[in-house]
C-alpha cells in the first residue's frame, strides 16, 4: 500500500472480512449490527474507528511522495525525474504518456499531499496575497481595497522587527480573515517555504494524512450526517478508568444495538419481539434497562434512585446523556457499570436460568475497584505535592551552582487569544530575591502558547543584548521550549525556525544555561507579562 493504488474491490474485501470477524462471525454469518462507514467514523464522534483501507493506501502514498518532492538527492527522485519531470518539480509534474502503475500510484498519494501544503510565513517575499493555503481556514484570500501588483504579496503586512502590521491587515482583509492571519507563526529566519499544515511539526504522517483524506470525503458525501452534538459525550465515555467491555456495551447500547427481543425480531431472527422473563409484549433496549420491573428495582435501591425517577421515561440515550450532566464523574462510573450489569443479568435468568445479585451497585463497586488495583500494578505512581516539587528544583538549581547573588534572567509569556496579543515579560535578578531591571512588550498575534513562550525568550535575549546583561542563569516555565532548546531537535515548523534563531543568539551568551523552573517561582516575570497585555507600548 506505501507503493501502490490498491483497487478498492481488495480493499472492500479486506473491510468485509474485518467486520465479519469483529462482529462474530466464525463460520456462520452474525449480525452486523451497524455498516461499515458507521464504525470506521471516529470514536469522539459515535463510531469506533475502524481505518478504511483506501483512505490509509492514500496516506501511506502521500507520505511517500512528500519523500520523493523534500529528499532531492535521493536516487528515486532522480531517477522518476529524468523520467517524468525533467522541466518541472514534482508538485507540478504531468501524469505522461505510458506512465508506470507507480507513477499513477505516486501522483494519488500526491493529489492528498498538496491539499495538505501550507505555506510556512517567513519574510513573505515568496508568497503572493492570492495563495490559496497561507491563511488557516480560509479558502480564498478576500481583498476589500485593491493593492498594487507588486505589493500583492504577503511581505507587504510584515513589520520590519519580524511581526504582523495590524492597521495594514484591517485595512485590507475583513475582520474574520485579520484573525485567522493574527494567529499565524511568523518564522525569524524569513524563510518561506511550504509545508505539511496538518502536523504541529510540519512534516507529514500517516496518522494526519488519513484523517485529511477521511475528512475531505466526509466534507463530499452529500448525505453525510453530523454527529458533533454528541461529541462531549463520547470523549467523556472513550476516557473513563473503566474496562473496554463496559465502554463497547455503552456503545452498543446507546446505538440500540444491544440484542434485545425487538433489535432481534426486527433481523428476523426470532418470531416475536416479547420479552419472556417480565411478560411486556416489546423488549427494546430501553426497556430491559429501564422499564423491566427487575430493572426498576435495582435502579431505586441504589443511590440514583431520584435520577432514576426523573428521566426514566426517556430514551435510553438521552438517559445517558441528562447522567452526563446530572451526575457526578465519581458516581458516573459506577452508574455505567450498573447499566452493564443490568443487562448481563437479563442475560443470566433468560439463558442460564439463575437469579440475580440482591446488592448490585455493592457488586459494581467492588468490581470497579479490582479493576483500578490490577491497572495500577501496571503503573509506576509517584505523588508529588507542588511544595516538595518546588524544593526538589531549588536544590537541583544549588547543585549546578545557582548561587544568592547569580545574575539570572526570568522569562514568561500570557496570550490574549481574543485580541490577537502576545504580552512578553522578563526580569534580570541577583540571584531569586533582587531584581535589577525588568521589561515587557506587547506584541501583535497570537498563534499558541508554545510558539509565544518562545518569542519571549528571543526577545529577552535581544534586550539583554542592547542592555549589555550577560545573566548566568536563564529561566523558564515552559519545559517543552527549554527540552528542545537544549536539544538537537529541529523540524519544518515555525517553531523550528524561533528555537534555531533562539540558539544562535545563546552563542552570545557562552556561560549562560537554559532551565525549566515552575510558575510558582516565576511569577515575578508572569506578572509582567500579563501586564504587557494591558498596555499600548513598551515599558
């Protein structure tokens, strides 16, 4: 599949095969109790995620084409340019007269790639105003006010000092575009370049590829359902502490496809839809977890007993649903196990012919319980009060030599998503207890939190520079930034461009080190920043 276009008959077979086994089937032909396209949605939205073979065929494609345009020197790429794009770049190359299946192969996988390029904003220089992929979910660029050709490019709405100018944007995008623009990283090697927009790193991956590709034909089905209102219940179920089982019988039951008397009559299994153990002439699922007479007992002796009487005339989804906002998440749990064991007893005096446990919610919590030990002997837990985490940092910091009177430099960031601000703080010290000088500075945009905590840190660095500081000690409480500053890490993203930028200015500085400090210690240069937010120049 990484080189070839499967035909979608094989790839049709291996789904049918997929399915008969999840649903049972072991000789004899089960039911399938939902369709394919119904599981293979994704889990936050009502399906269980089931890949679909011709959308990862794609991604594994696509991602072997972005090989082939990025690693030039490569032998393959050599060898399919000489053949197909002597004149051109890969991105731009024609399918040909008598083209290999490969080729064919190739330029599917490439059809998925180029819709998910976006341009990398650096200097601008190289991107024109009319791209169709350099503003975040935006189609087409939209110009209120004409601009002059030689302007047109995305250079044009950059300040000299590497930021967005926001008079210039308001002047010529509308307010819905400026926003979207404001929250794209700009790049300080004023490099330009495309790159994999749906990936943090700028490189693409199968995972995000297929996702794109599932995405893009669930955007052109034209009968498509929505299942977003739903979408907080699902992540609420998919991360609870609880066994699989449970969450595959939530699942099921919340679909109706527990087989219940009438799901089966309906399938023409059985000849009548009555449910024999309380007489009623239909069993659905709701009624085997509400309305049973058995049911409604365990319902009011356990501690949902008043829940149980509010919303035990609805369905049995909505059930679940009004549990999700009326219950506690503690109770939550035991209250999904109850449902579970509900319906596993149904089945024990209808198939085995024994009774039921008197005390269920007891049973339930016993098993809950067995279930988290056995988890947690897989675990290595280590509780940390924020008191001792702290003391263990300021002992780490003595044993590297941070001393009273170290000249030590605090750095913070805050974002203002909704103004599309970026307030930058940092305070030079002797040592934690006395501060020399200090600045902030209020910065337009507002793209992540990750990508500012680094702007701070450049700036500080800048400013230490025109300030003639040399600190020994440089502190941050972002530790994802310190991790990859202090490492070798480099990608295609923005990002990647900052901490470069970020390293070379340390050479600056050649006694200088870089450490991660929690927020509790860094409040001082917090502060500052969240003030910058506040103000309409720099301080």
């Amino acid at each position: 599949m990484s080189c070839f276009k499967v035909p979608k008959s094989i790839c049709l077979k291996i789904q049918s095969a997929i399915a008969k086994f999840w649903w049972g089937s072991q000789g004899t032909n089960k039911v399938h109790w939902k369709n394919w396209f119904a599981i293979s949605v994704s889990k936050f939205f009502g399906g269980l995620g089931f890949g679909t073979l011709s959308f990862h065929n794609q991604a594994l494609l696509a991602k072997q084409a972005w090989r082939v345009w990025t690693n030039t020197d490569s032998l393959i790429h050599s060898i399919l340019k000489a053949r197909y794009f002597k004149h051109t770049d890969f991105l731009n190359a024609y399918v040909g007269h008598n083209s290999s299946f490969t080729w064919r192969s190739l330029l599917w996988g490439r059809q998925l790639l180029k819709k998910g390029l976006v341009w990398k904003v650096g200097a601008g220089t190289n991107i024109s105003l009319s791209a169709p992929n350099w503003i975040p979910n935006v189609l087409s660029p939209t110009l209120i006010h004409p601009i002059d050709p030689s302007q047109a490019f995305v250079s044009f709405f950059i300040n000299h000092d590497n930021t967005w100018n926001v008079p210039k944007l308001q002047h010529f995008f509308p307010s819905y575009q400026v926003d979207h623009i404001l929250q794209i990283p700009l790049d300080p090697t004023l490099y330009d370049s495309l790159i994999w927009g749906f990936h943090p790193s700028g490189i693409i991956t199968v995972k995000s590829a297929y996702h794109l590709a599932s995405t893009l034909a669930s955007i052109d089905a034209p009968s498509s359902s929505n299942p977003n209102p739903f979408q907080p219940w699902w992540k609420k179920l998919w991360s609870l502490p609880i066994p699989p089982k449970l969450k595959h019988f939530t699942w099921k039951a919340f679909h109706h496809i527990l087989p219940c008397a009438l799901n089966l009559y309906h399938k023409k299994i059985i000849p009548h839809s009555s449910y024999p153990v309380c007489g009623n002439n239909i069993e659905s699922v709701t009624h085997a977890i509400l309305g049973c007479p058995r049911a409604k007992n365990i319902w009011k002796s356990s501690r949902f007993k008043q829940f149980y009487h509010a919303y035990n005339r609805t369905d049995i989804a909505d059930f679940y649903l009004q549990a999700l906002h009326h219950i506690s998440t503690q109770d939550f749990l035991i209250f999904i196990a109850i449902i579970w064991h509900l319906w596993n007893t149904r089945n024990s005096i209808l198939f085995q012919k024994s009774g039921f446990i008197n005390n269920v919610e007891e049973f339930v919590i016993h098993y809950l319980q067995d279930y988290n030990e056995a988890q947690q002997s897989y675990r290595v837990i280590q509780p940390n009060s924020v008191a001792s985490s702290i003391s263990q940092h300021l002992q780490r910091l003595q044993s590297i030599g941070f001393q009273e009177d170290s000249p030590a430099l605090f750095v913070d960031a805050a974002l203002d998503k909704q103004n599309a601000l970026t307030g930058t703080g940092f305070i030079f010290k002797s040592g934690w207890q006395h501060p020399i000088v200090s600045h902030h500075r209020q910065m337009p945009g507002a793209s992540s939190p990750l990508f500012a905590e680094g702007q701070a840190l450049l700036q500080s660095l800048l400013w230490c520079l025109d300030s003639q500081l040399r600190p020994k000690f440089i502190f941050s409480d972002c530790l994802l930034l310190v991790s990859k500053v202090n490492s070798d890490w480099h990608d295609r993203s923005a990002l990647s461009g900052l901490v470069s930028r970020i390293r070379w200015l340390f050479s600056n500085f050649p006694e200088a080190s870089l450490h991660f400090l929690p927020r509790q210690l860094n409040m001082d240069a917090h502060g500052l920043a969240k003030e910058a937010l506040r103000l309409r120049e720099d301080v």
